[in-house]
C-alpha cells in the first residue's frame, strides 16, 4: 500500500500507485486515504491564503474509493469528502469548511465551485460546468443515501445563499438553471405517521433549461419546463409548462408563453446603450474611458482597447475596426471573415454565442458583465485564447 508523507504531518494512502502531475501542493494536516488517486497540474490541497489562513484551522480529510483530480483543482482547508469515486474537473474550487459525502459517485465539471459552509451529499451526483453554489447550499437531507437518491445537473447551475436540493427521489436539472437564496427542492414530505392520515408524498423533481427560481419552494413529484421563471416566495405544487411565468401560493400561471421573448432590433441596440455605458463606468475604476454612441454603434475606448457594439457588422466596419490596435467587437452575427483573427482581436457573436480571438482583462471583464445580464458563452481561456467546451 503505497504511502507519501509530507511536512505538517500529512499523508497520502494509496492502494495502487498515484498519477501525480507537476506543482501539487499539499498543506499541513491533510490525510487521504483512497484506492486510486489521480492529480492534475498545479493542483492545491489544504492551502490557503495567508491573509485568509487565519479564518480556518489546518486539515484536510479526505476517504474515498477513487479521488480523481483535473489540473488547476484546489480544496481548500478544513474540507471532509468521504464515499465513493470523486471526479473534480479542472478549475474546480472546494472553499473552506465544505462537506462531501456521496455514497457511490460525485462528478463536478469543469470550473465549478462550491463555496464556504456547504454540503454534497447523496447516493450519484452529477454535475456540469461552471456550478457556482454559494455558502451555505446544500444538497442532501433526509433519504439522500438511499436506493432512490439521485441528482443529475446541467451546465452553468446557480444554487443561491442557503438552497436545498433534497434528493430522496431523483431530481435533473437542466443548463442555465438558476435557483436563487433559499430556494428548496423537496422530493420527500411527510413527518406525522402517515397511518394517521397526516400528509406525505415522495416524487422526482425536473427543472428545464434556462430556468429562473429566484426564491420559492418546489414540492416533489413536480416538472418545470425550460424557459420558465417562478416569482419569489411561491410554493410550486403542480407542474410548469415551458416558457410560463409562474407565481404564488400555490403556484399559478400568470402569463403562458412568456419566455423566450427576444428583443426587436430596437430594443436590442437600446439595451446595449445603457450597457455598454454601465460597462465604460465600471471600467473607470481602473482605466481611462471614452464612451461614444451612434446612430448604428457604440463605441467604448477602455485605455488603449477599443470595445465596440454593432448589431449587423458591414465589411467595412469590420476592416475598420480591426485597424486598431487592440479591439473587442461585440456583434449580431460574425462575418464570414471572422475565422482567423490576430492576436490583438477577440470577436464575440452574440447569436451564435462564439467567442474569437485573443483573451484580455477587458475582455474577460465584458464577459462577465454580459453574464451578469445571463448572457453566457460555453467558452473558457487557456493560454491567452478562447477555446469552445468540448
């Protein structure tokens, strides 16, 4: 049984020998116990901080069947993960005072992160890209390690400040779901014995893609479709049809149909009025800006980066702007010419949600504020360029 020890008293316990990649840093206090371990690059375990070291005490546990890490993972302090096979993508994030436990499987996709103060549990759990649960979210409660227990989520998933996910019964959810602060998902109710009469139910709960739940409760045994929103504090009791706008106690329709509703023309170039000036004051803090609107753009100097908007690019413009010596051009639709860039530019078409080009503060910036706005792009950086997810 191969062992590694490291200073701080930690230690490393294998059944078969561990695959270990380049710069793994291991803190003081971690003991893993595990039948195959497997570590990417630059991987951190136990470290934090030195300026946030002091919040929480050294130590990791970790006791597993298979411990599967990608490179860039870090689990930070005071984190216990116990159970079967753990799977962390690379980037993935476990902050500080987190706890694990899944019976058979837990899959956490690329760039994920699990905040300070949260629970994973369950029997298998599956997790796409970009989850961001905030503190104190949990997933679990009771029945969650029995036969039925299941959770399957897409990618970029919100779980909000204190959200349950109770997985007695199977719950899917599906890409660009958001469940905001103190959302819960109950698949099981009862308390009272049953014998008595008093109320109980078990059922599966499914939320569709681009989902909005900013603050409710959804009971089991209930499906939500895709593109719905559900107002905050309803009770959802019964199912949702795709596109509805949903509220109360219990929950009723209010407005089928509703969603998806683009924008006309008109409506489009007005929003990105008032962004693109939301985004040239944001900028201020630490660049000099320059905000010039027109008739059929917006244009927004941050330093010496050009960051322009154009619904439909004419071939002149796009020659134009390419000019310059660095630029990010925010566009409809991308021209035919928009294959192979150089360095200085990165393109981004907002239809087809493509990003091309070259990598920047500003334009890493820009897409965040977009996705403040739930305008996301299944693209990630590596090495200074944006590269589609598989």
């Amino acid at each position: 049984m191969p062992t590694r020890e490291f200073s701080g008293g930690s230690l490393i316990v294998s059944d078969e020998e561990v695959a270990w990649g380049e710069n793994v840093s291991i803190g003081s206090d971690v003991k893993i116990f595990c039948r195959r371990l497997s570590m990417g690059n630059n991987v951190k375990v136990g470290i934090l901080e030195e300026d946030k070291s002091f919040r929480y005490p050294g130590g990791v546990r970790i006791r597993v069947d298979d411990l599967v890490l990608g490179d860039d993972v870090q689990i930070d302090r005071h984190v216990m993960i116990q159970g079967g096979n753990v799977d962390a993508a690379c980037r993935v994030k476990i902050k500080p005072d987190t706890t694990i436990r899944v019976a058979k499987q837990l899959v956490i996709g690329a760039e994920g992160t699990v905040h300070e103060h949260c629970e994973v549990s369950g029997v298998e759990i599956v997790i796409g890209r970009r989850l961001w649960m905030m503190p104190h979210a949990k997933i679990g409660g009771g029945s969650a390690f029995e036969t039925h227990s299941k959770l399957e989520i897409g990618d970029w998933c919100h779980l909000g400040v204190r959200s349950l996910l109770n997985t007695a019964r199977p719950i899917t959810i599906g890409d660009e779901v958001g469940l905001g602060t103190s959302t819960r998902l109950y698949t099981h109710g009862v308390y009272a014995s049953a014998l008595d009469g008093k109320p109980f139910k078990f059922g599966s709960i499914s939320i569709g893609n681009r989902t909005w739940i900013p603050g409710a409760i959804v009971n089991p045994s209930v499906m939500i479709g895709e593109d719905c929103v559900i107002g905050v504090g309803s009770v959802v009791t019964s199912n949702i049809a795709k596109g509805s706008l949903a509220t109360g106690i219990p929950a009723r329709v209010i407005k089928e149909n509703a969603y998806p509703s683009p924008f006309t023309k008109p409506e489009r170039f007005g929003f990105f009025l008032d962004f693109m000036r939301t985004f040239s004051e944001i900028c201020s803090d630490k660049w000099k800006v320059n905000y010039k609107p027109n008739q059929s753009s917006i244009e927004v100097m941050v330093g010496e980066t050009l960051v322009c908007y154009c619904s439909e690019l004419s071939s002149e413009q796009f020659s134009e702007w390419l000019s310059k010596k660095h630029v990010v051009v925010l566009t409809g639709i991308l021209p035919g010419a928009a294959k192979d860039v150089s360095p200085h530019v990165t393109l981004i078409g907002l239809l087809a949600k493509r990003i091309i080009g070259n990598a920047t503060p500003i334009s890493e910036r820009l897409i965040v504020q977009l996705r403040r706005y739930g305008i996301r792009f299944n693209y990630s950086e590596e090495n200074g360029r944006y590269v589609a997810w598989d």
